[in-house]
C-alpha cells in the first residue's frame, strides 16, 4: 500500500470509530469523556514518538559528525605524506643537481 493509500485507510478508519462512538449507547457525557481520553492518549503517542524520533536524529548527527573528522583525520595524514614523499623526492635529487 502507498502512502495515499494508507493514509487514506486511517482516515477511514479515523471517522468509521468516530461515528461507532458517536452511535453508541453511551451517555453524551461518557462519550465526550472518552473521546477526550483517547485524544490525551493520541498526545502523548505523538509526544513519545517525536522525542524518539529526535533522539534517532541526534544520534544519526553525531554519527555523520564522527565519520566527518575520521575523514578529516584521513585527508590531513595524507597531505602530510605528500608533503613528506616531496620533500624526499626533493632531497634525492638536490646532490645529483648539485654535482652537474
């Protein structure tokens, strides 16, 4: 199912339980007062399931973050062995330029 289609089976859903309550024989206080405690508990869900969310994003930051300064690591130990095979290549061939 796709996310149209799921989104309108829950809406579906959503209003079919809304008028099954709606008709049942319940008083009207009774109802408003369960719909009130599903809708607090529909709250809380939202609530629990963001701070999951920003929790799994955190960590998902600091993972990128990690990866970012091995690589930072990585290229600078690599500049630096450039450098240093240079500086050899450059050593190796001074005598032999001084010496023609």
């Amino acid at each position: 199912m796709d996310k149209n289609g799921l989104s309108a089976f829950l809406l579906g859903l959503g209003v079919g339980v809304g008028i099954g309550i709606l008709f049942a024989p319940k008083s009207g206080e009774e109802t408003r007062e369960y719909l009130r405690a599903k809708a607090n508990e529909g709250s809380d869900l939202l609530k629990e399931r963001s701070a999951d969310l920003k929790q799994t994003a955190a960590e998902w930051v600091d993972k990128g973050k990690e990866a970012l300064n091995r690589q930072k690591g990585n290229l600078a130990d690599a500049v630096e062995a450039g450098k240093q095979a240079y500086r050899d290549a450059r050593g190796a061939q001074a005598p032999s330029e001084g010496t023609a």
